[in-house]
C-alpha cells in the first residue's frame, strides 16, 4: 500500500511511537546473535526515524519502503542530520538488486499491511535473499489479540493545534484482520483546514504460522517474544521475531 498524502502528516501523527525501543532492542539481539553486524536493510523504513538512529549509531544503513512520498521525508531528514543512507522505492515482496545484509529489519507492523498469506510468505523468501548467510532477520506484527480485541470496532481521535483525526477501525472480511478508515483535518496558512482520507487493511496470523513460513523459507528461529522482549501472554500486542538464514548446504 502506498502512504500518498498521509506520508507528510505521518511522523507528528506517529510522535509517541517507541523509536528508541526499536533501537534499543535491535542493538540487543545484535550484540547477541550478531555482534559483528553493521550492514543493515530496514524494511519499511517509512520516514527514516529509525534508520537514523540506526545511522547514528554508526550502522551502514539502507531503507526501503514502498512510498516515494515517505522516502522523500525520509531523504530530506537525512539531509538535515548530515547521514548518509540509501534509499529505495521497492516492494518487499521483491526486493531484488539491493545486495545482500548482516540483518534485515522490518519493524511498526509494516508485514501487516501484506493481507494475503502468499504475500507474505513471497517477503519472507526475499528477505532470505537479501541476508549473508547466517544473517538475522528481526521484525515484528501485531498480535491476533489485538487486531481482534484492541483495534476491531474502535474510534480514536485526536484534536491538536495543526491537524485533528478520526480514525475508526473494522473488523476486516478475513480472520484477524482491519480496516482503518482515517479521516484528516489538517490547518493551513490562512488557518481553514483540508480534509484528508485514508484507507488502511491490516491483517496478522497466529504465531505458529508465522514459525512455519520462516522455517520453511531457510530461517531458523532464534527467538520469540512481546512487546519489546518480554514473555509473550494472551494479551499481549506486539509479536517480536529473531531468526537467522541458514547456512547454505545445511
């Protein structure tokens, strides 16, 4: 799916989201599984706030997300912080050219917005080709809990100074799965304000399926686990993977 006009409002909507979590918890499971690691292909790197701090910390970084829109925010941030990063417009089904990484990140439920299990499964098969071999890849999803529990039959909004949303979220047509429909009311210069609309689907699967396709895609798994490291419960709300490529012949 493609962000459009909903990629220059995305990071003051996403200001709260736990950026130095994600960073913090690669740079654990690095330290762990791959300390030696320092090439880095961030999947769905959106507007470039974790390859950033990735870039800081002095990690050869390459992002890819699938809006042009979302790269240009991104490259224009890059530019202000004086990094360098490459960045390309590339779907993760087919990631095919960028080379091959010591880890690959997808991160912030981007494999979520891939509703079809083929699709997912296609990632998968493309981010084994785009790993060393025993390379790591970590990302994360959003649990069954909560697309069937938190987001299903929801309203959130916001009111603030510069922009004001609604956002209501559906229980979507297939198990575990949503609709967000995400209206945006966004102040101009002489003060009146544009309206804005977005269409987002999401949809997650049970753990075990997620095991199976990266198993069956050349990973072993390393671990699994819940928001940001702790055991994973009924309630929990984000799923974390680790896994790694198998050596080839093995």
């Amino acid at each position: 799916m493609n962000y459009e006009q909903f990629a220059y409002l995305y990071d003051q909507l996403m200001k709260d989201a736990p950026y130095d979590a994600w960073l913090t918890f690669t740079k654990q499971k690095l330290q762990m599984y791959a300390p030696e690691a320092n090439e880095i292909l961030d999947v769905g790197c959106g507007t470039g706030e974790l390859l950033i701090r990735l870039a800081k910390e002095g990690f050869l970084v390459t992002g890819v997300d699938l809006s042009s829109d979302m790269l240009v925010v991104a490259n224009k941030k890059l530019e202000a912080a004086k990094l360098t990063a490459r960045l390309f417009e590339q779907d993760m089904r087919d990631l095919e050219g960028l080379g091959e990484y010591d880890a690959v990140l997808t991160y912030c439920d981007s494999l979520n917005y891939l509703t079809n299990p083929r699709d997912v499964q296609a990632a998968f098969s493309a981010f084994y080709q785009n790993l060393k071999d025993n390379g790591l890849l970590i990302f994360d999803v959003h649990s069954c809990f909560k697309m069937d529990h938190v987001f299903a039959g929801q309203v959130f909004a916001d009111d603030e100074e510069s922009i004001s949303y609604i956002w209501k979220a559906f229980t979507g047509e297939v198990p575990h799965s949503v609709e967000h429909d995400l209206t945006f009311f966004v102040q101009n210069e002489d003060e009146t304000y544009t309206r804005h609309e977005e269409f987002h689907e999401q949809r997650t699967y049970p753990i075990e399926q997620y095991i199976q396709w990266l198993e069956e895609a050349g990973f072993s798994i390393l671990e699994t686990s819940a928001d940001f490291g702790v055991k994973i419960a009924e309630a929990s709300e984000r799923i974390f993977f680790v896994a790694r490529k198998k050596s080839a012949g093995i």
